[in-house]
C-alpha cells in the first residue's frame, strides 16, 4: 500500500499484479480491501490498481471534502 496526494487529500492505494491497468474501486462504506479475495486471480492477468476513496479505509477524511 501506498498513499499518493491528489488536490490536497491522501489517498490509500494498493498496485499489484502483471499486465493492463484495471482499476478497482470499492462500493459505498467500503475499502481496498474488499477486492482482496480476487486479487490473486486478477493480478494474474491485470495490474490491479485498488483506490480507498476519501473517508474510506486508509485515505483521508477532509472535513471539507470538495
């Protein structure tokens, strides 16, 4: 995992696997590590890229998130 700043806000992301960008983002109360269970199979065919949105998981909670 890593955190990466994106207009001013830390971010929580994790890369793995080999092959095209297949961004994964997690549903509504949820976090990166939803997506866990799949990763092994999809790292085999897709660098997954997985996003804890803002409030979320690892990322930041701004009080003024606009």
């Amino acid at each position: 995992m890593t955190r990466h700043r994106v207009d001013g806000a830390e971010y929580e992301v994790t890369i793995g696997g080999d092959g095209p960008p297949l961004l994964l983002i997690h549903g509504f109360t949820g976090s990166s590590a939803d997506w866990g269970p799949l990763l092994a199979e999809l790292g085999g065919v897709a660098m997954t890229v997985s996003v804890d949105l803002l409030g979320h998981g690892g990322s930041e909670s701004p009080p003024e998130p606009a």
